[in-house]
C-alpha cells in the first residue's frame, strides 16, 4: 500500500524538484491571471490553468529526459501526453473533492516534514534555508501559501489511497500455483538422431536413382511463368563514368563536405539523465561499489539502452560535461555531470580517432559521388526529351539508338532481381504491363529512367536434368536420411516397448538435469523442452525434426525448492505484483465509481492558452 501513499504524496514535490532544476525558460510558463483560468470543472471544483502547465510542464521534462531530446508540445500531443495530464488532474480534483466531503486532510505537522525535506530549499549548510524557499517557489510560480496547500492535498490524497487499498492482499494460492508452474525442474534421458549417427548411413545414390528423383519431383525443378521483356534504361550509376568532372567542381563539393573528412576525435557516449544531483551521486556511488551494474540501472528506471545512446559525438556537443568525458584514456562512466536536462552520468564507450582526409586523398571518391550527381541532374534535364520521343512512337531499340538509354532484355519472373529489375519500381511495371501498352517512363528510385516493353509470356519451363543435377543429389540425400532417421527411431521404439533400457539402444544415451520451461537442449530436435513437460515419469516421446529426431524419457519431476533463493524471490516478486494489482484495481474502481456521477466539463479556450506558452 505504501505503493499509492508514495505515488499520491511525492507528486508535487518532484513536480517542484523538477522545475527547479531545470528551470521554465525552455517553455516560458508563467502564472495566469485575469478571465477564466480553469481548464476543467470538476464537481465545482477548478483545475487551474497554472496546475495544468505545471503538469505538463513536467511530463515535457520526464520524456525528454528520458529520451535524451527535447519533447515538443506536438510531439507530446500526437502521443496523447497532453490528454492524459487533463485525465490525471480531473482525477486528481475527484479525489480532492471526496476529501473534502468526508473532512479528511493532512495536519500542519506533516506540511512542515515535507517541506523541511526537500533538499532543493537547503542552505549551503544543508538545514532548511527561508530565502531558497522563497526563491524556490517564485521560479516554479507557486505561492507558499499555493505551494503548502498543494502539499497537503498530496498528503491527504495519499492517505485515502491507502485507505482504500489497504486490506488488498494476494491471497496465496496465485503465487504459489505460478511458483509451481514455473519454477518446476525436470530431468529426462534422451537419444538423438542425426544422419551422421544412424547405424547404416546412407549410401551415394546412382544416376538411376537421381533421374527417377528427378522425374518424380519434377515441380521442384519447374521455373514459373515469365514475361520475356525488352526494355532501354539509365541510371546515374551506368552514366556516371562518361560525365567530366572538373577540379573546380571537385574542391568545391570537399569543401562543403570538409567536416566528413576533417574530423575531431569523438567518442561513443551514453548519457543517463536524473531528476537530481543527490540521485545521480546515489547511482555513481553504487556503479563504483559494484552495486548495480549500467543494465541495472536502465532496469530500475525502465529505459533502453537507446534511451541513452548519444552516438558519437565530440567535445563541444557535450558542453560542460565533455572535458571530462574526454579525458577518459579508456571506457568507463563519469559523473554527474551537466546536461540540458539535468545531472547526469556519462558512459564512454570507445574512442574515435581524429582524422584529416586531405583533398588529394577524397579526389578519387569525390569524383565517383560527384559524377553520380551530375549524371542525375543530366538524367532529369533530358527527361522532356524522352516523353518527346516515347509520345512520337519511339521503340525501345531507338531509344537505345538515339539517347543516352541502354536496350537489355530479361525473362521476369516473380524471383527476378538483377539489372532494373533489383528496382521495385521496374519490378511492378514489369508485373503488369501488357502486349501493345503504350510504352511510358518509369521513374527508378536513384533518379534513373526506363521503359519496358513485354514481347510475349513465356509458359512454365522445367529446368533440365543436368543443370540441376547437385540440387536433385542434396534433395534425394536429404529425403533418404530423414526416412532411414524415421525407420531407425521406429525400430528403437519398438526396443523400448519391449522392455530395454533407453540407454541399451547402441546410440548414445544423454541425460539432462534441471530442465526449465525455458531451457534449450542444444542438438535435440525443436519441440524437445516440451515434450518433456507433457509426460509422466516413466514415459516415453519421439520428437522429429528436420534432419535429427530425438526419444526422450522423462525420469523425475523436481518440485520447486521452496529454501532455494531464486525460487522465494520468484515468490515474493509474484506476490508483490499481484498484490499491487489488486490493490490497484480496487483503487481504479474507486476512481470509476467518483467518475461516474461526477459532473466535469472542460475550457477549451483556456487549455489552448496554456499551449500557446509552448514550443
């Protein structure tokens, strides 16, 4: 339960923190006064304008922190962000209102803990300083009067929930049945089959025996129907090695790209942002102690790696924080240090070397890229000129004749990919085009031109014997080895049904400890873990696969040791979520139950105020 007294109580108290680190002039959200200032009504009650730009003032923060860029109120309102702040604070009015119905609030002795808390109005003697409280609360726009009542009503908040949900428990047998389930082990014998194990290997088979495969299994070596096409076509690529380049033109594009080639060292950089310094001086101290390990920590605060990836970046893009990233010699975490979003701790991760590619070096690949710009620009410029000619009757054969167009031809098929046709552009007109279309320009998705012509549709073709002979022999080996897998198992089951140990069979017998429902026994055919965990003691299963079939006898079913520290972990963590569950949804039906007969309305013009303060 304390679950929902911390989630209720702590709200505005990290709302604070969090705008008196980071500051309002990112989002210029200022007090406002005069006409209507409530976003909703709630049962009478307001939900400020004020509170609401606080709110989401913070949701901006959270996100952007967590995501290493700055959120946008766009961005935020295409995720549906800003509607879930008005829900929250609707929700958080019900409650309020509740409160004050039944007479419940926090005492003036609880205000004053809190405030005396928070580290944020601390003098540099680290007590409870007047001025930084005054201050504090005049940055993020609050009045203290503003301010302690807001905290009372967290408090108050965090007491109903509380109240409501206490009681909630698992009541034991959820667990202990998953426990059960998950946390079982078995213990198996198994013997597996593959081709190089079986007891007469298959013998090489003969020309016979492949043209027979052949001939049965004609389909396989069938190519489908195809469309014989002839088509003219240019690309960049194809023109580009007849375009002239000159220096000029050379130095000029270095030039303009010299930041590609003359680069500062750089590092590979995470960056984990939090909510303050104390915490970011709490995670160090307990990476440096061996505590918690960088995977731990995106666990404990629920963010990805990419969450924090800065890429490579160089000193002058970390700010404050880069001299001391970059006096690293080798990977490892500093901090905290300075960011746009707050403190932060830094993982270098690798170290880039400065490079300085002079001009002399690029020539050879600026010329290549140069001249595939160029041959682009030449490719659209005469691109009029060939509709002139397309709308004049020109054949694929003239085009090739009298422009800067190739002729080629190709039997399309469904798996065809070389030439135009590794373009999906060509690939679809290919698909359709029809005897006696107009012929038209296909636009290629590199800048280049074509236009096909289909000549005729060519029925399905078996491949001949000879071309594919190396694929028949694979297919007929394959076929064989996985009947004389079958008929060997069979025999061995037969063994087995009459009484013979599995590990008397002749073939290796291997025995598997502590299987888990997740486990992966390597070798054995797919489908092995489960079969395993559907039979009895005693019994018996083949699983086939392609290429290796393994019998498994299941030996023992392992109850979970209830001593065993991952299992009373697994328990308690089971425990704990479905308590929280619980508790949780009697709280939501609470909620659902103010809702219900709640009489709300919302101001439109006043939330478009708001957003008009943000970026």
């Amino acid at each position: 339960m304390a679950k929902f007294r911390s989630k209720g109580a702590n709200v505005t108290i990290w709302v604070l923190m969090g705008l008196l680190i980071f500051g309002l002039g990112g989002f210029g959200v200022t007090n406002f006064g005069g006409g209507a200032t409530a976003v909703a009504t709630v049962n009478g009650r307001d939900v400020t304008a004020n509170d609401y730009a606080r709110a989401l003032e913070q949701q901006l923060r959270t996100f952007s922190a967590q995501s290493g860029r700055a959120l946008t109120l766009r961005d935020a309102q295409a995720m549906g962000l800003d509607a879930a702040v008005r829900n929250q604070l609707v929700g958080r009015a019900l409650i309020d209102a509740e409160l004050e119905r039944i007479g419940l609030s926090a005492g003036d002795q609880e205000v004053q803990r809190q405030v005396l808390a928070i580290s944020a109005f601390h003098g540099l003697n680290g007590q409870f300083d007047r001025r930084a409280y005054a201050d504090g609360l005049r940055r993020a726009g609050y009045t203290e009067a503003e301010f302690e009542r807001t905290l009372r009503d967290d408090a108050a908040r965090g007491v109903l929930q509380t109240a409501i949900a206490s009681g909630v428990a698992e009541p034991g047998i959820y667990a202990n049945t998953l426990v059960s389930f998950l946390a079982e082990t078995r213990s198996a014998t198994h013997v597996t089959l593959t081709g190089a194990n079986l007891s007469t290997p298959v013998p090489e088979p003969g020309e016979a025996e492949l043209t027979a495969w052949y001939d049965a299994h004609k389909d396989r070596y069938t190519l489908p129907e195809a469309r014989r096409i002839s088509y003219a076509w240019v690309t960049p690529d194809t023109l580009a090695p007849t375009v002239e380049v000159s220096d000029a033109a050379l130095r000029s594009a270095y030039d303009q790209r010299q930041e590609e080639f003359v680069q500062p060292e750089r590092r590979l950089v995470e960056r984990m942002v939090f909510g303050s310094e104390a915490e970011a001086q709490d995670a160090k101290a307990r990476l440096d102690a061996g505590q918690i390990t960088r995977d731990g920590l995106l666990a404990e605060r629920r963010i990805t790696a990419a969450d924090i990836d800065l890429g490579d970046v160089a000193e002058a893009e970390l700010g404050a924080a880069g001299a001391e990233v970059f006096a690293l010699a080798a990977p490892g975490v500093v901090g905290p240090l300075p960011s746009d979003f707050g403190p932060a701790l830094y993982w270098m991760n690798g170290i880039l070397e400065a490079q300085n590619i002079t001009f002399d070096e690029a020539r050879d690949q600026l010329r290549g890229e140069v001249a595939v710009e160029e041959a682009r620009r030449q490719i659209t410029a005469d691109t009029p000129k060939f509709d002139d000619l397309i709308a004049g009757g020109a054949t694929v054969e003239e085009l090739s004749r009298d422009t800067i167009m190739e002729e080629g031809h190709i039997d399309f098929r469904p798996d065809t990919e070389e030439g135009p046709a590794a373009y999906p552009e060509f690939r679809e007109a290919a698909r359709t085009v029809q005897k006696n279309d107009f012929p038209s320009l296909v636009q290629l998705s590199d800048g280049g031109l074509a236009v096909l012509r289909l000549d005729e549709i060519l029925p399905p073709q078996a491949v001949p014997f000879a071309d594919v002979r190396d694929r028949v022999a694979a297919d007929w080996r394959h076929d064989a080895v996985q009947k004389a897998l079958e008929a060997e198992a069979a025999a061995l089951e037969t063994r087995l049904a009459a009484g013979e140990a599995i590990t008397a069979l002749g073939h290796p017998a291997a025995k598997v400890e502590a299987l888990r429902r997740d486990s992966v026994v390597e070798g054995t055919a797919p489908g092995f873990t489960e079969a395993v965990f559907v039979l009895q003691p005693g019994a018996r299963q083949t699983v086939a696969g392609d290429g290796v079939i393994s019998l498994v006898q299941l030996d023992s079913v392992n109850t979970p040791d209830a001593a065993d520290p991952d299992v009373l972990a697994l328990h308690d963590g089971l425990t704990q979520q479905a308590g929280q569950s619980l508790a949780q949804d009697m709280f939501d039906y609470f909620s659902t139950a103010l809702h219900s007969d709640a009489k709300i309305s919302f101001n439109q013009a006043v939330i478009n105020s708001v957003h008009s303060r943000f970026p």
